[in-house]
C-alpha cells in the first residue's frame, strides 16, 4: 500500500495556520526556523528560495495561511514578498511535487483590480494560484480573526485588538458576513471544502465559513 502523503501547512505559526495543525493531523508544518509546540511535525524552509522544498516529502494538499500586516511589514515591498512572493512559492512547489488539492487564507474584499494596495496583492495571489491548475482550490475569505495573538507570541495588532474588543459584545447582532471569526472554524471550513467535490474553484466567504466550520 502507497504511503499517505501529507498535507503541507505553511503558515503554521500564525492563528489559523496553528487551528489548520490541530485540524489536519496528518500535516507536515512548514516553519521558518525550528518551532516547537505545533501538534504535526515540522520541516524548516526559506519562502524566498524554492530549492528549500526540494527535500520535502511529496505533498497530498498543500494550505496556505502566509500572510502580515503592511504595518508589520514596513514596506509595500515587504509586504508582497510575504503576501504574495511567498505564498506563489510554496504553491508552486506543491504543485511541481504532486499536490492535487490547495487551501489559500486570503482575506475579504481580495480583488486583483482594487484600487487598495492590501486588497490587490491579496487578490493576485488568488489568481497565481487559479493558474496554476490544481485539481481543487479552496479560497478562503474570512474577515476578522477572532483569536488572542500574544498568546502565541505574536505581535500586537492594535487595530485588530480594538476591533475585537468593540465586535465581541455585538456579535450576535453582525451579519455573518462581517462578525470576527475563529480560526477553528476557518481551519474547519477549509478541510471539508477540500474533501468535497464540486468545482475546480471554491471561494468561501466569511459567512459561509461561519456555517461550514460551526
């Protein structure tokens, strides 16, 4: 019998990157440096250079939850290395390693035409990865991440931090659409649009998440 091929998790570090961890058990952790901690295991490579992936084992699915703020990055050319160079890579490198199934964590209003810088290169990311041809693409939208970042060491986001504290209390009354969501059920929505069949391209909206991942 074929041994399973696992699942790559990049981003594995961040909020949904980690619930992708707990979600899939079979993962294979994609970190920058040695991480401890993660519920899989985990193999150490550099998002700039391709080669890194070389030595990886043949993925299955490969989910995909890169990303920063532009506060975070500095710079819009930081920025698209991580939002968008960086993501194209291990994409890219699943897919020449036989990966038929792909997740992407991009965000809501990601357009590839918007006039917004963030919304723009999150929306060429979707399209590099359309391109690229895999069997099944599940996009996910979701819009704020309801989860505690300091708590895995993470930098502060005072905006996103704000926010929470404003939407928590309200959240009943948010359509679906816009209310803070967990991590868990992003990670939750993405597997099982993956095993599902249907399209070669599924967008999942924030509220459809909020359904799915219930």
């Amino acid at each position: 019998m074929a041994e399973a091929r696992p699942d790559w998790i990049a981003g594995a570090t961040g909020l949904v990157g980690r619930a992708l961890c707990a979600e899939l058990p079979t993962g294979l952790a994609l970190v920058r440096k040695p991480t401890t901690g993660l519920p899989v295991p985990t193999a150490t490579v550099d998002y700039g250079d391709p080669v890194s992936f070389s030595a990886l084992p043949a993925p299955g699915r490969v989910l995909i939850a890169l990303g920063t703020t532009m506060a975070q990055a500095g710079s819009k050319a930081a920025f698209r290395a991580a939002d968008f160079d960086a993501v194209l890579t291990v994409a890219r490198a699943a897919r020449e390693a036989g990966a038929t199934r792909c997740g992407l964590v991009s965000a809501l209003g990601a357009d590839a035409n918007s006039s917004v810088f963030y919304n723009r290169v999150k929306g060429e990311a979707e399209a590099a990865l359309i391109a690229l041809g895999f069997e099944r693409l599940v996009i996910a939208r979701p819009s704020l991440l309801d989860g505690e970042r300091e708590a895995l060491g993470q930098p502060h986001r005072s905006g996103e931090s704000w926010s929470l504290k404003l939407a928590r209390p309200l959240a009943a009354f948010i359509p679906a659409a816009w209310r803070p969501i967990a991590p868990q059920r992003i990670a939750r929505s993405m597997r099982l649009a993956l095993e599902a069949p249907g399209a070669p391209v599924r967008i999942l909206t924030s509220a459809d998440m909020q359904r799915l991942g219930a």
